[in-house]
C-alpha cells in the first residue's frame, strides 16, 4: 500500500484501461450514429458459399449491445479506480469501499444475465450459427458475482472495526 507500491501500479494500469475504454465506447457511438444513416442496401455478409444481407437492426443491435459492454467496464473500471486511489492512500477499508464493491457485483451480475439472455435469443434467430448457453456457462461468472459480494462484506467488516479502533483510547 501507499505510493510507488504495486497498488499504485494497478491503478495506473486501471486508469489506461479506463481511457481506453471510453475510446472504444466513443468509437462505437460514432459508429452506431453512422450506421443509423448510412444505408445499407447492397451490403451482404459472406458465410462459405452463401451470401447474407446485411440488415440495419442486426447491425444496430450489434454495436448497441457492445456499447452496453463497454459502458459495464468503465462502471466496474471507475470503481476499481476509487477503490485502488484509497489503497495508495493507506485506507483500504474505507467505508466508500463496500458500496463500489457492491456496485462491481451488481454489474457484474447484470452482464452475465443480459449476456445468458441475448445468446438464447441469438441462438433462437440464428439455428445452427450460435450454440444455446447453458447453466453450466453461468457457474464460473456467477461465482465471480459471488465472490465480490463476500468481499464487499469483508470491507465492510473491516471498515467496521477500524471505527472501533478510531474510538478506543
């Protein structure tokens, strides 16, 4: 902890991570604006020997649904961020702490479920090109939701007893 620590170095790594992120989100806005008014008569899609046209709502769907993506990282980044910013500082028990940790976890949860939902559709439209997901594929994320959510009670834990540290003489 504190400065020149590893903390400090993943939360540099988060902040290039998180400006990185913001580009991707930006360049995918502008692409979804663009494919709103560009018209896509004569665009098809190549698959082995056949060619599919390219329809505007698949193709909106698309980008929409990556920036929905990335705008769940920069949520889960920016809080990364908060949370590294207080171990460089000595305060890893901070009480902000338990709430960004919960937030992570919320949006962590969101993703794997709008994830699970938008392949079942997928797999429905497209039969045979996307496989159906399984519960299976929900054990390993639903176990990452899992595990943020114990942490943010150890935070909170800890927050608790460093305030009854604070007030003992």
């Amino acid at each position: 902890m504190g400065p020149g620590s590893v903390a400090s170095l993943l939360k540099i790594a988060l902040d290039v991570a998180h400006a990185l992120l913001w580009l991707m989100a930006g360049v995918l806005t502008l692409a979804f604006i663009t494919f709103v008014f560009v018209p896509l008569d004569n665009l098809t899609v190549v698959d082995g020997d056949r060619q599919l046209p390219l329809v505007r709502s698949v193709v909106l769907f698309g980008i929409g649904a990556f920036i929905a993506y990335f705008g769940a990282f920069i949520l889960i980044v920016r809080n990364l961020r908060q949370m590294f910013r207080t171990l460089t500082q000595g305060d890893p028990f901070h009480p902000r702490n338990v709430t960004r940790l919960r937030q992570i976890g919320l949006v962590l949860a969101t993703v794997t479920g709008g994830v699970f939902i938008v392949q079942s559709f997928v797999s429905r439209s497209a039969l045979g090109y996307v496989d159906r997901p399984s519960v299976g594929d929900l054990m390993t994320p639903l176990f990452a939701v899992l595990i943020v959510f114990v942490l943010a009670e150890v935070f909170r834990e800890g927050a608790r007893l460093r305030r009854e540290s604070e007030l003992t003489i």
